[in-house]
C-alpha cells in the first residue's frame, strides 16, 4: 500500500469525464472541482509529560449547494490538505448520490491517535474545536467519525462546542447514544456495503448464499461488513488488519477473531486458520473483495494480482486511477466508494433529522430508511451504467454531478 491519500487527481479526472459526457462547461467543471472554503489550523496542546507539542488541523468545506456541509474528521498521520480536499469532494458526490439533502466536507488532524493518551485526544479535539467554532454549526457544516475517530471524539466535539455556543446535538454526528447519537450509526458503514452486494446480486440475478468474501481491514467498516453479510449467508474466508491476513476457505468465525484481536490488540495464529502477509488478503479468490481500509490499496502494482470476481470499495478511495483502468480491462466491476459506503452518512443525516426534530428512531426504522435510501441509490447506478454503457464509478459520478449541478442552478449566480 503506497500511502492512504485518495488522489486529488483522479477524483479530477473523474468528475472531467462526467462534465464532459453531459456537456458542461469548463467554468461548471472547475466550480465543482475546487472547494468553497478551506481551513488549516494550528493546535498547540500540552502532552501528558508537560511538553508543548503543535499539531496541524484541517476542515475543508467542498459544497453546500445541496444543503449544509457534511463528513468525517479523519486523525491519521498521513492527513494532509491534498488529502482532506479528496475526501471531502467525496462527500459532495456521496451525499448527492444517495440524495440526501446535505453538501460535502472533511476535516482532519495530522496526529498518530495511537501514540496519544486519551486526555491527549480530548485536549486535540477540543482546542480544534476551540478553533474551527465559527465555521461549523447544525446548519453549516456537521462533523463526523472517520478514520482515527470514533464517538468518543464526537462526544467531545459536541461538549465544547457547547461550551462555546448552546448545546446543540445536531452539531455533530456519529455520537454516543447517551448525547442524542442514532441506533445502528455504529454498524452503518459496513451494513451499507452489504446493502449494496445484496443490490448487486439481486439486479444481476445472483443469490448471495455460498458466495465468498474477502475484508482488507478489521476497523468499523470491515468488521461490521463481515457481520452482516455473514448474515445473509456470505462465507468469510479472509480478514485482514495492518499487520496480517487470516484466511480460510471453510469461513472465518468473526466473533472468535474479533476476541483474538480484542485480547492481543492483532491478528495472531490460531488453530485452523492460515496466517497471511496483511496484503496478501487482496490476491485471495473470491466473489467479493472489500477493501475497507484505507485509500490506494489497489495500485498499478497489485492489481493484475486479483482474483475477486467484484470489488466493493468499504474504504474512501482505494483504488488508484492506474487500478481502475487495470480492472476495468480484466473485466472485473468495482462498487464504488461513493455508493458502497454510504451507509454512515446516510445514517449520520438521520442522526442530524432526530436531532432538530427532537424525536428518537429505533433501531428497526433506521436500518429500513437505510436499506431502502441505499437501495434506491444503487439501482438507478446499475441502470445509468448499463444504459450509457459506462463503469459503475462513471455512472455514480453521473447521477451526482448532475444532482449537484441542478441544485447550483437552482440557487442562481
Ligand atoms: N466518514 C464517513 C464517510 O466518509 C461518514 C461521514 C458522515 O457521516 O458525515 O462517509
């Protein structure tokens, strides 16, 4: 894996391809190519041993013509505004995709969470808070977990957000349930990526039982993936984390692993499983592969080395422009981020509904509006793609562009 940084470039040349096929002009193209505002931030904390130690803060706000901004806060050591402009013009297209009525954003810190103590953590995201307090709000621009990030922090971001302005939960999404968070956000990501294999399986006439899959990465994403496509009778063969693969064919039990990892804090050896190379999971035969780590994961390098039959993109950018083209000329389908892990933000917006409408969901309202948001989304992807005759990632960005672009001409010039 070359680094974590979904390329700026290819969500540029991407989006150019769909300006082109519907005819916008260059003006439109570069409008929704560049962000609106773009904020970098210095955060000075005080470590744990008394050390002043200064850390550096993004939150780049792609668009709001769709409604508020909205995306994760990534803290990772790769974070960097290249990055963070990727990730949020994401967002645009994603929160558009699924026709939610929110813009895009993503902010990050560039920290490496696991060398900080959690009081470290909260200091960071505080005083991050402390600095960025202006520019978001419930109707400007709500945050969320991402890659580094989990309800902890947002619990955080909302308490000093508080502090400054009015308790607000709609400020934040992703929260613990005790500060107005959503049943089923937790699990939302990884539900959504089987959401949307069950999509594909129905509109290309397979059943899912016996089919197998393989998960780059054991975080929220992967790991709530395996647990729901278990459920619908997928076999687990292969899981990986950073620093191994464990493989099977006979299926994986994910509880077992989940305890393994939980007690060691890694993969380790166990009877009757195979211990891999952490790369070696994206080699594996099988029907589905879920990169559900970070981005690049598929490159120039590896991607002739798949044996997957479908590629369903769990992380934001895992496959570099080159793997595209590769997969793209062997034949093999991606599902593309903006589509296949959606489910966290769609259910991040039904988070920020109940909480301007003071009104709690349960558990089995969230999960259907998910099921039948994310449904919905998918099926008009399968069908623009094979109409126009172009990938799923061309008919995404389609579908999205022109939503965004609509809403753009709406509100006028
Ligand atoms: N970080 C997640 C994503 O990339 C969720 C964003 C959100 O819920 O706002 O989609």
């Amino acid at each position: 894996m070359s680094t974590s940084t979904p390329s700026r470039s290819a969500f540029e040349r991407t989006l150019k391809g769909a300006c082109d096929r519907l005819g916008y002009s260059d003006a439109m193209f570069r409008l929704l190519a560049s962000a609106a505002r773009e904020i970098k931030v210095d955060i000075p904390i005080l470590r744990d041993n008394g050390e002043l130690a200064v850390f550096t803060g993004y939150r780049v706000q792609h668009q709001n013509a769709r409604g508020p901004y909205k995306g994760g806060l990534r803290y990772h050591s790769s974070v960097d505004i290249d990055e963070v402009r990727g990730l949020a013009s994401l967002m645009t297209l994603k929160t558009a995709l699924v026709d939610i009525p929110l813009g895009g954003g993503k902010g990050g810190i560039e920290c490496n969470p696991r060398e900080l103590s959690p009081r470290e953590l909260e200091r960071l995201t505080r005083k991050f808070v402390q600095r960025i307090h202006r520019e978001i709000g419930p109707e400007t621009d709500i945050m969320a977990p991402d890659v580094g990030t989990n309800a902890q922090t947002m619990g955080w971001i909302y308490s000093e957000y508080g502090a400054i302005h009015a308790l607000q939960p709609a400020v934040v999404t992703g929260k613990p349930l005790s500060l107005g968070g959503s049943p089923g956000r937790d699990k939302a990501t990884g539900y959504g990526v089987a959401l949307t294999i069950q999509a594909y399986a129905a509109h290309t006439k397979t059943k899912l039982e016996h089919k197998t899959a393989a998960i780059q990465g054991f975080g929220n994403v992967g790991h709530h993936a395996a647990l729901c496509l278990k459920e619908m009778g997928v076999k687990i063969v292969a899981v990986s984390d950073s620093r191994g693969t464990i493989h099977c064919k006979d299926g994986i039990d994910i509880d077992r692993v989940m305890a393994k990892k939980k007690e060691f804090g890694r993969f380790d050896e166990m009877p009757g499983y195979e211990l891999k190379e952490p790369a070696a999971v994206l080699e594996l035969p099988c029907d589905y592969l879920i990169p559900a780590a970070l981005g690049d994961a598929i490159h120039a390098g590896n991607a002739h080395k798949v044996k997957a039959a479908v590629i369903v993109e769990g992380a934001n950018g895992p496959c570099t422009l080159d793997a595209d083209r590769i997969l793209g000329e062997r034949k093999i389908p991606i599902i593309p981020d903006i589509l296949a892990n959606a489910g966290g933000v769609i259910v991040s917006y039904f988070e920020w509904v109940q909480n301007l409408q003071r009104h709690g969901w349960d558990l089995e309202k969230v999960d259907a509006e998910l099921a039948r948001t994310l449904k919905k989304a998918a099926h008009a992807v399968f069908e623009h793609a094979e109409d126009q005759k172009i990938s799923l990632r061309e008919a995404c960005y389609d579908i999205s562009v022109m939503r965004v672009k609509e809403a753009l001409d709406a509100t006028g010039f």
